[in-house]
C-alpha cells in the first residue's frame, strides 16, 4: 500500500504543530506566550497548506478497495476552518499565563479536526472526533472547581461515543462495510436488515453529541460554563463544527440510500434542539450559559436543512453556509466576552450593564454578534444565515420545518435581544477596559469576516457548493 | 436618474454615521430633495406588465439566494417614497430645533434607509431585507428614549413585528422558489405559480403584512409602542411605518398572488371592516392622548385595507391616497401630541381640559388635524375613506354591501371620538397641567407647518397623489 503524502501534509503539520507546542514548553518552560506563538504558526501552516493541497487533484489514500482519506474540496475547506478557530482561539488564550500543555492539548484537538474532514470510512471519522474531543475533558477540567463540568462531559461524551460505536457496528454487521462509497451501494442494493435501521439512528444519534443537539445537550451549558474562556470558545465553535461536519458525512455520504430514516431522525434532533434551546435560554442569567443554550438552539438550525425528505446538494450546502455564519458570529461573541471580562469568568448578564462606556468596540462587536446570532440587520451575516435555512427547506418542500425555524427565531431574538440592550443599559461612567492586543486582533478578525460576509454572503455560498 | 435610486438610501445612510443632530437634518434634506426629483424623466421604459417603474437600477448582489439589487421606483412608491422622507426631514428639524439627541437623528435616518428602501425595491428578497433593517432601530428608539413603560412596550414592538417579518420570510421564500425568480417586475407580469401555492403564500404574506398594519386582531403591539415612544419615533412609526405593510400587501401580495389574493379576499375586507369599528370603539373610551391616536390609526388602516381588499382600481387608489393622508395627518396629531405631553407632562384627556385657554394656537392646530383624521371633506382624510367605501358598494354583492355600510358607520365613529377629544381638550374651564404652557416654538412650527399645508392640500387636490398614481394603479388593478 502506497501512501500519498501529499494529501495527508495538513495531517502531518496539525499533528508536528502539537507536538513543536510540547516540545516548545519543555525548552522554554513558563514562557507561555512563545508556546502560543508556536501553535499559532502551526495552525496557520495548517490552514495555508491544506487550502494549497485543495486546489490541486483529488486526492486519495488508504485505499483497499475504497478509500479512507479522501483530500477533495470541501476537506479542504473544513481543515483550513479547523486551523483558523485553532488560530483564534490561540490567540483568546494568551493574555493569561495557561499550563505547558494547554497549547499542546490544542494541537491535539486541531489535528482531530482536521483529519475529520479527510475522512472517508466509518472508523477514520470516529476516531478522528475523539481525537478532537479527547484533550477538550482536560481543558475543561483547567480551571479550578470545575472538575464536575468536565466530568459530566466526559460521561456523556463517551457514552455518546458508545452509542455511535454501536451503531457503525451494526451497519457494518448489516452490510459488511464501513466505507461511506461501500456502505452507499450496499445500502442501494440490499435488502435492509431492521439491524440496519437500528444502526443509523444509532449512529446519527451518537454524533449529535457533539454538535450538542437536544436531547444530547445536557452537557454543554456546565461544560461551557466551567470552562477557560476560550475553550469554551473552542467548544461552541471547533467542537460544534467537527460534530456538523460528521453528521454531514454520515448523512449524505454514508447513509444516502437510507435517507428516509436519516431525515426524521434529524427532523426531530433539529426542531427538538431549537425549541428546548430557545426555550431555556429565555431563563438564563449569566452570559455563558446564554451562550451554550443560544448554540443547542444554533445546533438545530444547523442541522435543519438536512431534514429535506431528498438529501441534496443543496441541504449540505445550505448546513455548512449556515455553520460557517454561525462560526464567525459566535467566535466574535466569545472574543468579545472574553475582551470584556478579561479570561476566568463570563459573568452574569446583568455586569455587562453599561459597557458600550466601557469597551465601546467589544461591546459593540458583542452587539453585532448577538443581534447577527438573532438573525437581524444590522448583523446581516445572521440575516443571510437564517435565509440560507429557510430558503433550503422550502425549495426542497420541507415547509412545516420553514415555519418551525422560522417561529424559533422570533424566540431567538427575545433573549439575544436582553443580552444586547443591556450592553447600552445607562450607568455611570466607569474606566476604559484595556484589550490585549491578540484578543483584540481575533476579534477584530472576526468581526470583519462577519461585517464582509453579511455584505457578501455569496463568497461563503459559492465555497460551500459542491 | 438611476444614481438617483442609490443616493436617496446612501445618503441618510451615511449621514447616520455621524450620528449629530445637523449632518442628520443636512442628510434629510438631501434625500427628501433627491426622492423629490425621481419623478423627473418618467417612462415605462417599455415595459407592459403591472409594474413599469420610471427608473430602474439591477445589478446582481448573492446569487445564490436570488438576491438582486434591484430598485425602482413608479407611480405607487413615488408618494410613499417622498411622504418618508419629508417626515423624517421634519423629525429631524424637529430634533434640531429642540433639545434632540444625535444619536437619536441617526437612528431616524437608518429607519428612513430601511423604509425607503421597502418602497423601492423590486426584488423579494431584497424587499425582505429591506423590511428587516427597520426592526432593531426602531427598538432601539422606543426603549432609549421612550416613556416610563419603554422596555416591554419596545420589546412587545419587535417580537411582534419579528413575528411577521418572519412570515414574510417564509412566504417570499415559497414564492420564490417555486417561480424560480425573485423579480416583482416578471413575478407580478407573469402569473405563473399555481392556485394553492398561492393561496399558501397569499396567507402567509398578509399575516406578515397585517401584523405591520396592523390589521385587527394582530395590531396590540401598537397602542403601547405609540404610547412610550418618543415623538419622533410615533411620527414616523405611524407616519410611514406602518404603510410598510399596507404597501407590501398591495405590491407583494395582492400583485404577485392575484388569484390567492381573490380567495382571500373577502376574509380581509370582514377583518379590516371589523378593524374599523374596533378601532373606533376603543377610541370612545380612550382616555389618554397618544393611545386614541394610535387606535385611531388601527381604524384609519383599515379603511386602506378595505380598500385594497376590494381589488379593484378604485380601491387601490383609495388604499394610497388614505396611506398619504394617514401619513400626513397622523404625523401632525404625533407631533401635537408630542408637544402637549412635553409641556403638561400627561397625556390624560381629563387634566387636558381647557387648553383652548391657555394656549390656543396649539389647540387650534390640534383641532384642525383632529377635523381632517376624521374625514371632513376638503382636507386629506376625507377621500381614502370615501373611495374605500364607494369601492365596497361597487364590488356589489350583500357582503360588500353590507362591510360598505359598516365601515361608513365606522367613519362616523371616528367624527364622534374625534369631537369627544377635542371637548375633553379644548373646551371647558383650564385644568392645573394646562396652566402656564407655552405657544408652538418656531422650530416645532417649521416641522408641522408643510403637515398642515398638505393635509388641506392633498384634501383641496387629490390629483397630488393620484396624479402620479393613476397609470400604475390602472394596470395593476386585475
């Protein structure tokens, strides 16, 4: 068996970035900000060298008689997605001094992520999202206090790792492959096994852990909000990201010919995780936890699009525009959160009263974000998201769910709103917060990015057409 | 006169940058000048369908999402385009003349960019878009700077209103992706979607519509967001806000869903009947001062809705001219209401009495657009009301006669709580609070004077309106 290196090069550099961030912190130990700026690099060759490998043929390796590393386009697109939230959230991270291994543990994740796009079996895109999931139960763990959150989320998470498990074994023992192209025909030509039903519910319901969908949520609020700061960043970004990415895989690579119980099953994941997520950030109170339980809602908006009765280019493009918009809006959010706050603690929604005097461009970068999550102008790139979702569900004549999201995001607006107006809420004037410079350059980063695709929402459009 | 199209919504927006009270007034005036001059260089470029805009302007914006940019302008935006900018010149020279906040000014000019371009555009979507923008500055208007009660008032004002858009969203997106093209000029040219989509459709797009209305029963946002908003903020929410919905259910609605639109047709006339009588009763027993205007409003809308709900050429003319008069009349009671609350610090009928001693320039002023809201012929209330009415009859059929003889009943009403307000107001002995105020001051004169001189205008001249109106409101009519 030949291996094309090449194609596997974004691998290898995800992979070296976090193993130069262990080394790094074991010459140069307390120097916390060269480890950084060392995984900054390596996520930025990532990124730069994945998109380079992208433009060329596609390429494949690990080939029996399919293959189990697919290098296309769109693994292209999600590898460079991985390093650039690896990026940001690096560069969340270094204002405050974090242990050696924090960056190294971020590498590691970044690596999960990015194989998980080259992903062209079963097993690889499994292992690869507990690749990316592993080292985040001891981020979460960092802080002091918060051994409960992170052990809830480890629970659930490899529970949830069982039940996907579980269901790709009995795929597998039902058609006796775990290849998306083999599972595909064999799916198409078989005679389909309840065994195999079971699998795919199974399966589906196993990775919407990760994207923390309803009824596998519960442990993303704790999570969240016991976390640093900016893992919790990563969580609701790169995590939620690798989950979305593995259930588009799945449901349109994998799964196609099953697509009549791959549909239900994501209807019910989808409007169950906008409903209860809308529904229960209305009671929150403190800002992180707004957050988590605003993305179990983003989660279903997400995934809604793949609920069309007939899988299509169209939904998956339409779930990964959505995401993308998502990413850059929740990044910007956290990042502002994080400028505002300093690192340990997001605080109740009541302490950002006022802070447009405090922090104008945090705040107001918050603001847009917020209001960009609710899907309103001026966060136009929110607007486009919603449209996006909408526009997919009725073209493929999925009407009710068009209506079911559309509703949720009146709900949607009526706490995102809370947590925005209470930015400009009146209070005396108090001093001016100093932003570090990487935390402000990520969020300026991603403020542009969402400012640029809400005025030209078909750059993303165009990336995420097959 | 494309660049036109463009500047009348670059201009306030980047005037809105600067957020200080004079470069607002300045961008105002830019703009009101500007849409002025649209109707410069008319001709229907050709074109046959229900819609021949003078001047267009098309480039492609998402294609993915059949987003063009696509604006112009014709003979049943023209009026609306300019009634918004002349309010919101007014509002901002208002602002300028009293003690007004820049960022305020600002707000108003991003509103003004929202609406106007709701009346221009030729695309759904961007029509959709359009109508989005106003949402959050309109919020943000009532809750900073409104009365006691702004925040849930401002809050019930924009999920309501959310509400509707969304439906809106969902309905463009129907239309849309079953006719494959977002264009309102081919979309209402070409009729080519079949009956129970549009019936679909047709329903979603007037709930969404008559949420912004707002039509009877979903028009509750409206007395609260009127009655803590600031005065700016009601002159413009009743003065062109509003017509948002009625324009987009004739434009969007009824043109490009003509057959849903006769399905459900007689549905809105009972509505937007039962609106009118409503409206009027609620008015009866009213005893605050911007609440009885802004209920009046839920009547005055009704009347355009009936018209509209009639479908024909008469009814459509009826439902513009009463959108204008509205705007005209309605932005006039704001502004006095708005005066009488700053300087007595109520807005209760019963500590009003007796204004007419202490003040009666003002009190005249008020009771001259009390006189022209309630439809006296020879001020500009008077047609939209009685096109409506004769509109219905001429429909012919007992139901439209009979929704024709109430909402003449409902007009009635409307001289009754009318005159019910002004002797609260005007007459009998001064109250404590109406004691000491002061006349109008220059700056609140130069903002309701081109009011006043309008609503007896337009009321003297309908061909004002009409005029320019009367081709595109032929053609369209089915």
């Amino acid at each position: 068996m030949s291996f094309d290196h090449v194609a596997l090069l974004p691998a290898y550099l995800a992979a070296a970035t976090a193993v130069a961030a262990f080394l790094a912190d074991l010459i140069a130990p307390g120097r916390g900000s060269a480890v950084a700026g060392v995984t900054a690099v390596g996520a930025l060759a990532t990124g730069v060298v994945a998109i380079l490998v992208g433009r060329g043929p596609v390429r494949r390796t690990f080939c029996s008689a399919d293959c189990s590393y697919v290098a296309d386009h769109r693994a292209a697109l999600v590898a460079a997605l991985f390093a650039a939230l690896t990026l940001a959230v690096v560069a969340l991270s270094v204002p405050v001094p974090r242990l050696g291994e924090y960056y190294f543990l971020l590498g590691c994740a970044m690596t999960g992520g990015v194989v998980l796009g080259y992903a062209g079996d079963l097993i690889t895109l499994i292992v690869a999202l507990e690749t990316l999931t592993l080292p985040l139960y001891i981020l979460v763990a960092l802080k002091r206090g918060t051994v409960d959150a992170a052990v809830t989320f480890f629970i659930v998470s490899v529970v949830s790792t069982a039940v996907a498990l579980l269901g790709a074994a009995l795929l597998y023992a039902g058609t006796g492959a775990v290849h998306f192209g083999r599972l595909v025909a064999a799916l198409e030509t078989g005679h389909r096994l309840p065994l195999t039903t079971a699998g795919v519910v199974l399966l589906l319901a196993g990775l919407s852990f990760k994207v923390a969908a309803v009824p596998f949520h519960a442990w993303a609020p704790p999570a969240y909000d016991g976390a640093p700061l900016p893992v919790a960043a990563f969580l609701s970004t790169a995590s939620k990201l690798g989950g979305v990415i593995a259930i588009l895989y799945v449901a349109l690579d994998a799964l196609r010919p099953a697509y009549d119980i791959v549909a239900p099953t994501i209807a019910v994941l989808a409007v169950l995780s906008m409903t209860v997520g809308n529904l229960v950030a209305l009671r929150q109170d403190r800002m992180v936890r707004l957050l988590a339980w605003s993305s179990v809602a983003q989660a279903g908006y997400i995934l809604a699009p793949l609920a069309a009765r007939v899988p299509g280019a169209a939904g998956a493009a339409a779930t990964l525009g959505y995401t993308f918009l998502y990413l850059v809006l929740e990044l910007g959010a956290f990042g502002a959160v994080i400028a505002l706050r300093g690192d340990d603690d997001g605080g109740a929604i009541a302490d950002y009263a006022g802070a447009v005097r405090r922090a104008p461009w945090a705040a107001g970068a918050l603001a847009l974000a917020l209001v960009g999550l609710a899907g309103l102008p001026p966060g136009l790139a929110g607007l486009f998201a919603k449209v996006v979702v909408v526009r997919a569900l009725l073209a493929t004549g999925t009407g009710w769910l068009a209506v079911v999201v559309a509703l949720n995001a009146v709900l949607g607006l009526a706490y995102y709103l809370r947590a925005a107006a209470t930015l400009f809420a009146p209070t005396p004037a108090a001093a001016r917060t100093r932003v570090p410079w990487p935390v402000a350059a990520a969020l300026v980063g991603a403020t542009v990015a969402a400012v640029v695709v809400g005025f030209a929402p078909q750059l993303v459009l165009a990336a995420t057409q097959p | 006169m494309t660049w036109v199209l463009v500047a009348v919504l670059a201009v306030p927006a980047v005037g809105a940058v600067f957020r200080s009270r004079a470069v607002a007034a300045g961008a105002a005036a830019i703009a009101f000048l500007l849409s002025v001059a649209l109707a410069t260089g008319r001709s229907d470029g050709g074109l046959t369908g229900p819609i021949r805009p003078w001047h267009q302007l098309d480039v492609s914006w998402v294609p993915g999402l059949n987003l063009r940019f696509h604006l112009g302008v014709d003979g049943i935006s023209y009026p609306l385009v300019v009634l918004t900018t002349l309010l919101t010149l007014l509002c901002c020279v208002y602002l300028l003349w009293t003690d007004g906040d820049g960022t305020l000014a600002a707000l108003l000019l991003v509103i003004e960019v929202g609406i106007v371009g709701v009346f221009l555009a030729l695309d759904l979507v961007l029509f959709f878009v359009f109508f989005e923008i106003v949402l959050l500055p309109m919020y943000a208007v009532i809750a900073g700077w409104g009365g006691a009660g702004r925040r849930p008032a401002a809050r019930k004002f924009v999920l309501y209103t959310l509400f509707g858009s969304v439906l809106l969203l969902v309905g463009v997106f129907v239309v849309v992706s079953r006719a494959g093209t977002a264009d309102l000029v081919v979309l209402s040219a070409q009729h080519m979607l079949p009956a129970d989509t549009q019936l679909a459709a047709f329903i979603l797009l007037s709930i969404a519509f008559a949420v912004k209305s707002p039509l009877w029963p979903l028009h509750t946002w409206l007395p609260d967001a009127h009655t803590e908003a600031p005065t700016v903020g009601s002159v413009i929410l009743a003065g062109v806000l509003l017509k948002m919905g009625t324009y987009g259910l004739l434009r969007v609605a009824v043109g490009v869903l003509p057959d849903g639109a006769r399905r459900v047709a007689p549905v809105l006339g009972v509505l937007a009947v039962t609106a009118i009588l409503v409206g009027g009763l609620v008015c009866l027993a009213q005893t605050e001062l911007k609440r009885l205007i802004a209920y009046s409003s839920v009547g005055h809308m009704g009347f355009v809705l009936l018209g509209i709900a009639t479908l024909t050429a008469t009814g459509f003319e009826a439902a513009l001219i009463g959108n204008v008069a509205h705007g005209i009349i309605t932005g006039l009671l704001f502004f006095l209401a708005g005066a009488i609350k700053d300087r007595t610090h109520t807005g209760d009928l019963s500590e009003l009495g007796g204004l007419r001693e202490t003040a009666p320039y003002l009190s005249g002023i008020l009771g001259y657009a009390a006189i022209a809201s309630l439809g006296l012929p020879g001020l500009a209330g008077f047609w939209g009301e009685a096109f409506a009415v004769i509109a219905a009859l001429r429909r012919g059929g007992p139901l439209w006669t009979v929704l024709a003889v109430l909402a003449a009943l409902g007009g009635a009403l409307a001289a009754a709580y009318f005159l019910r307000l002004l002797y609260r107001v005007t007459h009998g002995a001064a109250r404590p609070a109406v004691v000491g105020i002061g006349e109008p001051v220059p700056g609140e004169l130069v903002a309701w004077a081109p009011l006043v001189v309008l609503a007896l205008a337009v009321g003297l001249v309908p061909a004002l309106v009409l005029g320019v109106a009367q081709t595109a409101v032929q053609v369209m009519a089915p």
